[in-house]
C-alpha cells in the first residue's frame, strides 16, 4: 500500500465579471511526506458564460520523480496545454460541480521507453465533484463542509497501445468556508493508476490539503 501526501494550493482570481485567472500548485509527496512524488504548477484563463456555464484553456507543467513499488526508471516532465467546460448546478443545500477536460501532453520520452524528444498524447477527464454545507442551509463565510468527487482520465489518439483507461480518483474530504474569498479542506484521495502496459497498477492512498484562495481585482462599481 502506498501513502502520499498531496499539498495544494488553488485561486481563481477575477479580473472582470465574466474573466478570471485561475492558478494552482499542488506539491505531491511520496510516503506522506518525505520523497517526492510530482511538482504541478497549472494556470488558466476562465470565461464565464453564465453563473452555471464557464470554460477554460489553459497550461500545465508536471514533473515526476520515481516512487513507490514500481517506480519509473528517471525524473521526466510533462507539459499540458488544456480546454475545459465546467458546469455548476444547485439543488436545495447540495452544491453540484461537472468538469470535463481535454488535455493535448507532450511527455518527455525517456519515461515511456522512447527517445528524449516529447511524446505527443490526448487525454480526457471527467470529474463528479459535490459540496454540502454542514452548520448553514448554503456555502458561505464561517461555514463548515463536506465534499466528495470521482474523476475518470481515459487516453485516445496516437502514441499510446493498450491503458485507454488512465487512471480513476475518488476523494472525500471535510473544510471550512473561512471567508467569501476561499476555504480549507483535508480529506482522503484513492488515486488508481493503469500502467502503460496495461497488465500492471498501482493504488496510491492519499492524504490531501488544500488551501483556496481566490483574490477579486475588479473595481467596485459606483
């Protein structure tokens, strides 16, 4: 069984009513907390089409050291360039988050058994995400939560033989709503990653913190 340690930092920062900045470093640990596991640094740019509808494109770098019982054979990066529609939906005192996500990666080759020139691969993801405010009929300041999603990754296109499916997460979590602003949240992640071959796995437990805090830089209206 492998334990990790996932420490995050989220921040969606509006720059207009309808633009937002989204920035994001997730510093992932192997063995709770003592080898590391990835460094993932994402920033997009949000368009609100409405209060339920917003896409997104945006860039990712990920770098990923060896770890666990099946390490790879070297450190190697990823870069992601990424498109996303994201939905929200709210049903009495349930908060309701749909995300799907289209990632295009170029993935170091030395990884995967290739040469060291990048490897082109397509990805999507869906993620299922719910809050549920605890101690208030609805999400706001001084508020304590509870909050659960599973993501499904799955592969298609080029450059890729046999794992369609990547990898699944499930999550469940608790936090507390400290401000308008943003919150914090601890919780357990199940990540299940298919390896490349397709006849190997890996389920890695994980201990998850996150601090969100998003920043509004327009100007008040008179």
């Amino acid at each position: 069984m492998q334990q990790h340690g996932w420490y995050n930092y989220f921040g969606n920062h509006r720059l207009a009513d309808k633009i937002s900045l989204h920035t994001e470093y997730q510093w992932r640990r192997a063995d709770i907390i003592s080898t590391w596991q990835q460094s993932l640094l994402r920033m997009d740019v949000d368009y609100r089409i409405n209060d339920q509808v917003m896409v997104t494109a945006g860039y990712g770098n990920i770098i990923t050291w060896p770890y666990g019982e099946q390490p790879i054979p070297e450190k190697f990066n990823k870069h992601r360039i990424w498109e996303q529609l994201v939905l929200n939906q709210r049903s009495q005192r349930f908060y309701v988050n749909h995300r799907c996500r289209l990632e295009q990666r170029f993935i170091e080759g030395n990884s995967i058994g290739e040469s060291d020139d990048y490897v082109f691969r397509n990805r999507i993801r869906y993620r299922l995400l719910m809050y549920v405010p605890l101690n208030h009929q609805e999400l706001k300041t001084n508020t304590l939560f509870i909050s659960a999603y599973d993501e499904l990754f799955a592969q298609f296109g080029p450059n890729f033989k046999w794992n369609y499916l990547d990898q699944n997460r499930m999550y469940a979590g608790v936090g507390y709503q400290y401000s308008a602003h943003g919150n914090v949240q601890v919780g357990y992640l199940d990540q299940f990653v298919i390896k490349a071959d397709a006849q190997h796995a890996e389920n890695n437990h994980t201990l998850q913190l996150a601090l969100t805090y998003n920043f509004d830089f327009r100007k008040p209206k008179e």
